[in-house]
C-alpha cells in the first residue's frame, strides 16, 4: 500500500488516499501513518467501508484501545465503541478527549454513520502550533503550570435540555474523575510541545478559581485562531483520525434538529509529561477499568 497525502490547511490536517483500511496493513504502512499523524495531527479517510469491528481494527493500528468510555457503556453490540449522537450529546465545546484521567487516549478516531444536511462540521485545532504562536514570557508562564482537569466541567448547556441529555449528562459525571496534568505537554514521539488544555481543564495548580479561568481563556485564545484550525464537513463513511495528545476539537452546532451520528474509537495514551520531565498524576478516580497505560520508550 502506498500512502498519498493532500493538506487540508498549512498547520493542520491532510486527506489520507492509497491506504485500504479494511487490510491488514503492513509495517511500512502502519509508520507511514503515523508520520502522517505526527506531522499533520488530522488525517481523513474518504468514502472508508467499515462497520465497528473494522473501525476497531484501523483504530488498533496505533496502539490498543481504550473501551468506550470511563462512565458512558459502549454503544450495543461493541467493546470500544462510543455513540457521539446530537440526540444525547452535541460536544459544542472545545476539548481533547478523556483528558480528566491520568493517561488521556492518543488517538481519537470518529467514522460518520448520519451527517447533517448542513452544518455539523467538527473543527480541529493544532495546539502545538497554539504553543508556537504564544511570546515567548507567555510561553516560559505556561511550561511552568499544571492544570487540574476533571469530568465535572460545567457544559454550559441550557437547563431546558431533552431527558435524553440530562440522562446522558448524569453518567458521563456519575463517577468522578480529576487528573493533573502539565499545561504544556511534550509529545512523546515528536518532542513537540503544545498546550495541554481544553474543556475539562478547570483549576491551575496554585492559582484562584478567578485567576485560573483568565489565564486558560488567554491561552485557548491561540488554540482557537483560525490559523491553527481545520473546519471539517462531514459526508457519511468518512473516517477521521486525530492525535489526541497535540489537538483539540469541537462539534460545531449549527444543524438545528438534524440528527447527527458517529461512532468513536480512542487508542490507549501514556501518560503525559511536562517540559520539566514531570508526568501527570491522578488526583481523584481510577480509570485503569477504561484505559492501559501506553508505555513510551524514553
Ligand atoms: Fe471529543
């Protein structure tokens, strides 16, 4: 199999062509991926056919998986797979997967079972480019903070949500978990440093609530510039695959009623480590039911 890139933007994401997802692939293949992920942090698969199990499988070419999800059970039928579906849940909030554990996965895939009529973009940000663009005294604060993160995050969301939501909404909090993490991370495979934030980041380590939220709204602000972002419109069987260590996403919601629906499959990460060589802990759950830990050669 022989692997051909297009790029999407000049910071972030490229079309993957040449690649038959349903083989089994080679060595040489698997690396050229994954030199592809590294490089370009989002690849998309065009008109891909694949039920769960072959997701499943494309996802376990980087690593082994996660299940589904810490809290949410997997979608019927499956071990991995969870339901992302606009009925429970519309993820219209920046973030990078699962970040409230002590070892967050390093590759999210999503494949496309029901897309929208217009609208329902998934966007995707570059968060080592963010990193690269802070100054540099805004870069040296960063690399010397740690960030709790946690899945009691306030979604924002409108009191008035369907059952469906609050429902969804009371498991994916039912236990809790919080982890604290380095604010920028150091990729293990790249060397790459980025912002490690997102939606479950909550408090910075030694700093008020007041101070912590300002700090991460300034920060995110370089996450977030259009430069560094990727707006991907959905048709059905695509698949798309991010590194889910240097990225944060976001599910646009601007499709009314429509429904919208995809299936994730996450691969098991390491855990994280700082620019200061300190790695991540736990603080509060255990999640060693959800995720292995990734060992990384040093
Ligand atoms: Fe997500």
């Amino acid at each position: 199999m022989s692997l051909r890139l297009r790029k999407l933007t000049s910071r972030i994401g490229a079309v993957a062509d040449g690649v038959d997802v349903t083989a089994v692939p080679d060595l040489p293949t698997i690396r050229a991926l994954r030199e592809a992920l590294n490089e370009h942090k989002a690849l998309v698969f065009d008109d891909v056919d694949l039920d769960n199990a072959g997701q499943e499988q494309v996802a376990r070419w980087f690593g082994e998986l996660t299940t589904a999800h810490p809290n949410v059970p997997a979608a019927d039928g499956t071990a991995n797979v969870l339901a992302v579906d606009s009925e429970t849940s519309k993820a219209n909030a920046w973030h990078t997967d699962v970040t409230f554990v002590v070892n967050p996965p390093q590759v999210t895939t999503l494949r496309s079972l029901v897309t929208t009529p217009y609208g329902g973009e998934t966007i995707i940000a570059n968060t080592g480019a963010a990193y690269r663009d802070l100054p540099e005294p805004l870069r040296a604060l960063a690399q010397s903070l740690r960030v709790v993160h946690t899945n009691q995050f306030d979604y924002a969301r409108p009191q008035a949500g369907t059952e469906q939501e609050r429902e969804y909404d009371r498991v994916f909090v039912a236990t809790p978990y919080e982890a604290e993490h380095p604010v920028v991370r150091v990729h293990p495979l790249t060397g790459e440093r980025g912002l490690f934030i997102g939606g479950f980041a909550k408090r910075i380590t030694g700093l008020s609530a007041a101070d912590s939220a300002d700090l991460l709204r300034l920060f995110q602000s370089y996450v977030t510039r259009p430069e560094n972002v990727l707006r991907w419109t959905w048709s059905p069987n695509q698949l798309l695959v991010f590194d889910n260590r240097i990225t944060q996403h976001y599910a646009v919601d601007n499709y009314d009623d429509h429904p919208r629906r995809l299936n994730r499959v996450t691969v098991a990460g390491e855990v994280p480590v700082g620019v200061d060589g300190r790695r991540s802990v736990q603080l509060l759950g255990d999640a060693s039911h959800y995720t292995s830990v990734l060992e990384v050669a040093a």
